[in-house]
C-alpha cells in the first residue's frame, strides 16, 4: 500500500478535511484519507491518503514521513475518507455500519459494549481512527437508546462562554 503525506500548514482538522474535499473528485481509486495532530512549537494537522492519491505532490518533512508511517501501519490516523464513509447517514444498526465500510469495530466509551443489531445515529459524521491496524470508531451513549460516534460534527471550542 503507497501512502503519501501532505504537511501543508493546515492548522486544524477542518481545514484539512475542506482541503481533501476539494481533491476528491481528482483522486482515482478507494482512497483513505487520514488528518494527524502536530504538536510542539508548531502545531498543524498532517494529511495522509492511501490507495488513490490526488495530483498534489507530497510532502518530505519529518511530520509527513512519521504520519506516513503511522498510516501504513495502521497505528494512528483519524479517517476522513475511507470505503463506505458515504454509505454512513441517519440512524443504522452497527451490523450494517462495519458490513458497509471499512469499519472494524465500533466501542462504547461510557457504556455497554455494542451489540451488531445496537444503532448508531451517526450525525452523517463518521471518523473512525487507526489503532492496531484496525479501522475503529469511538462511540458514546446517546438518547433514545441509541449509541453516536463520540466525535460530534461541530464541537463548542473549549472555554466558549467564558
């Protein structure tokens, strides 16, 4: 599998992913794209694309190469896109969720483990991350019953109203 990297100064993950939406008609293939945190004096989010990379070339820094890396092995990457993700709106059973994308497995943070015919109301924002080379979606108790992917599309900035 060729994973390219792209450190391009995108300093949050919202940037990247508006990023990688514009390139997702030039890119060819199944691609799974991924963003990775920076920290230190220059905090930045990398992005990785596997299988169909967009006609940008990549780049050589340090952080790129380590998200590269990262990515090959299947150790670290939140997945933006991936073979699926497309597939993951509304309220679903968990079956249908890892039977319909690259999805390995689906843990509750907060509750019970889930069971395949558990639903998820997946918000139509999905971002599973890589860990033992395996694709897996936190998730989080949510009401009704249901279970939702801990990461919410658009999370209230830490201190907001202080």
């Amino acid at each position: 599998m060729t994973v390219a990297g792209y450190d391009l100064g995108h300093r949050g993950t919202v940037e990247a992913e508006h990023w990688l939406a514009s390139l997702l008609s030039a890119a060819e293939g199944s691609p799974v794209a991924c963003t990775h945190l920076v920290h230190g004096p220059d905090p930045r989010v990398v992005v990785t694309i596997s299988g169909g990379a967009p006609p940008v070339a990549p780049s050589s820094t340090e952080a790129a190469a380590a998200a590269v890396a990262d990515h090959a092995a299947g150790l670290a990457g939140r997945a933006v896109l991936f073979p699926g993700v497309r597939s993951l709106t509304g309220i679903l059973p968990v079956a249908t969720l890892l039977s319909e994308s690259a999805i390995d497995e689906v843990v509750v943070l907060g509750g019970p483990p889930c069971e395949p015919d558990s639903r998820i109301d997946t918000r139509d924002f999905v971002r599973p991350q890589y860990r033992d080379g395996r694709l897996v979606l936190m998730a989080t108790p949510a009401p009704g019953g249901l279970i939702a992917p801990f990461e919410v599309p658009n999370p209230t900035p830490c201190c907001a109203n202080h």
